[in-house]
C-alpha cells in the first residue's frame, strides 16, 4: 500500500500537523475503525494528517493492546487457505448456497498473479468487463486491489474475494476465523468484520463509477465466512453492511472537509513526534500531550477496542472526572448525550439541553415522570 498526496484543500495544513514523520498509510481496517466513531475531531484530524497514533500513544506511555498473537495469524491464514484451496471450491460450494449462484456460472480469477505493479490496473479492467457483461470477464475475483481516496490520500485495499453473480450483483466475501457457535457468533467482531467489508463495498462502488457503471451493482449484502462450531468446516451468512456505509460515508466526507476543524486549531500546532536517526521519537512527551489535548476527542468505552490512542484518552476523560460515560450506542441513540450524569441532569430538569439536544432531554424528562409515577 502506498499513499499519493494532493496540493489542494487542506492537505499542506495536515501535512504541518504531521511534521517531519513519514504519513502513515490506511489499510481496509483503519479506515473501518473509522467508522467506529465518526464524532471524534482527534482522530479526525490525525487520521487525515496520517499521524502514526500507535506511535503516537507509546510515545505518551499509553500502548494500546491491540495485535492479533502469532497463533491467532496461523489460525487464520490457516482457514483462508482452505476456503479458497483448489481455485476456492469449498467457497464456492458456499455460495451457491447463500447467492444461489449457477454451476455454468463460475470462472475464477486469482488478480495476484499478474503481479503487484499491475494489479489495481487489472482489477479495474476485470471489473469493468465483468460490468459489461462480457461473458469471459469471470465471476469469482481472488486478491482484487482497490483503492479508496481518504483525506487527499489514496489507499490501496485487498479484500479476500469479490464474487460476481452473472445477470446479478457483485458481493464482497469477508473471510474471518473466529467462530459461529450453534449459529451465533461474537458482537463485536461480526460488527468490526462488517465495518471493514463496509469498506472494501465503498472501495468497489467508488471504481464502478469511475468506470462509467451503476455503483449499486455491488450488494450492500456481504457474504461472511466464519468456521462452524470451533472446527474447520466453513459456514457463510450474509451480513447487511448499509448502516456501516452510511457511517463510513459521512466519516470520510467529514476527513475530506477538515477545514473547519483545521480553522480552530493554533497555527503553531503540530503532532511531529519528530524522529531521530534510528527512528524513534524525540518530541517531550508533555510536549505532544499538550498539543492532543488542544484537540477535541469523543472517547467512549468502545474506542478501547478500535483506536490506538484509547488509554491516552480514556486517562484524559477520567483526569475531568468523566468516570461515568456511556457506551457509543447509547450515546448517539441519546442524541450526543455523554454520561450518566449528563442524562440524569437532562431527565431532572436541572440541566438546560444544548443545541439539537431539545427533543432528547424532553424524553428523557417524560421517562423520569413515568419512573416516578410507577415508584409512588
């Protein structure tokens, strides 16, 4: 992956909030955690200036635990392999399943081995091909590269597979190796695997486009593949990933227009960890702490699980004495309400609501009067 900068808009700004480090580039799932909270200015701005967070946060003696462990990787690389082994038969099988798609249907393509240089080139020519129609262009994609612009950058991104079902829709297929247990897996990671398809389904319809061809010949629908019940056989569903869209949307739309993030911000403010020779930072710690704490940040129980800087802020919010804030969900189903005591506030009436927060603060208000009223 590599990243390419333009000279318009913000970006000589983000560059001087990055210093003299290199920009970091994203990958599907940095840009997915995006979309994970797409209300925090920090990270906004960090991510569209490429600043390296995880750099950043060991710096400031806060390391996220983030890192999947060595056997965790084989497990995976291990489960990849066997869904796609012999031209991704077993994959197949599983898509016949989900998609109903015809035998006489299938033609499979491994991009990849047309070599890295080429590969986005091909993947686009494939694809627009496969649009058109032409009855040789192929159904099932291997190792596709797409890109997605992010902040004046331009990401190059690998999903697992692309399907093509012929007189019908293109489907992204996520390939992930934890397991679906009695047909229920993890929460939290079938919505990060969503999040990150969300991304390789943008990245597909941000090509087609391009290439002149309805967007929305690619599903919203992903096709995830997860081991059943602990063991190697492979068991797929399809996810519907449009709220990760819409979120993904509005995130990278916010990146692309900083300048209003980029205005508030002193003119003398930078996140430069500056590097010595051996690469390692030199910047005073207090220094940089300063410098993110000018910044506005929406930490929230959740971005322990999706963003690097999650220690440094969390620290931040406990150090204002936010001990008691809600979970992201609750947080925007309560309109931007941040804690506990923030909603009790609001439901007492001795907190005045802020802009756009009226209609919030009144059911708050009607669900105190009903607790009351059962209570008495």
């Amino acid at each position: 992956m590599s990243g390419l900068r333009r000279e318009d808009g913000p970006a000589h700004r983000l560059d001087a909030l990055r210093g003299t480090t290199p920009p970091k580039p994203h990958d599907a799932r940095a840009i997915a955690a995006l979309a994970a909270n797409p209300g925090c200015a920090r990270r906004a701005l960090m991510d569209g200036a490429g600043v390296d967070k995880d750099a950043a946060a060991r710096h400031l003696g806060f390391p996220a635990p983030f890192g999947q462990s060595p056997f965790a990787i084989t497990r995976g690389n291990a489960f990849e392999a066997l869904v796609k082994a012999d031209g991704c038969a077993e994959l197949l099988r599983l898509l016949r399943e989900v998609l109903g798609l015809p035998v006489a249907e299938v033609a499979y393509h491994d991009v990849e081995n047309v070599g890295a240089h080429l590969r986005h080139t091909h993947t686009r020519a494939l694809f627009d091909r496969a649009a058109r129609g032409d009855q040789d262009a192929g159904t099932l994609f291997d190792h596709p590269l797409l890109s997605l612009e992010i902040a004046g950058h331009v990401a190059f991104l690998e999903p697992d597979v692309v399907a093509f079902q012929l007189g019908g829709r293109f489907h992204v297929v996520e390939i992930k190796s934890f397991a679906v247990v009695d047909g229920q897996a993890d929460p939290g990671a079938v919505a990060a695997a969503a999040r990150q398809a969300a991304v390789y389904v943008l990245a597909l319809r941000t090509m087609l486009e391009e290439l002149g061809h309805d967007p929305l010949t690619v599903s919203h629908d992903v096709v995830l593949v997860c081991p059943e019940n602990f063991a190697n056989r492979p068991v797929a569903t399809l996810v519907d990933v449009r709220r990760q869209l819409a979120v993904l949307r509005r995130q990278l739309t916010r990146m692309t227009g900083l300048d209003r993030l980029l205005a508030a911000l002193p003119d003398d403010l930078s996140f430069d960890l500056r590097p010595g020779e051996d690469g390692r930072p030199t910047r005073p710690v207090a220094e940089l702490a300063d410098a993110l704490h000018r910044t506005t940040a929406r930490y929230a129980p959740d971005c322990l699980s999706t963003c690097d800087l999650c220690f440094f802020c969390r620290d931040e919010a406990r150090q204002e004495g936010a001990s008691d804030l809600l979970g992201r969900q609750v947080r925007d189903e309560l309109g931007g309400v941040a804690s506990v005591a923030e909603a009790l506030g609001l439901a007492d009436g001795l907190r005045d609501p802020a802009d756009g927060q009226e209609e919030i603060a009144g059911l708050l208000r009607n669900a105190e009067r009903l607790r009351r009223e059962c209570l008495s």
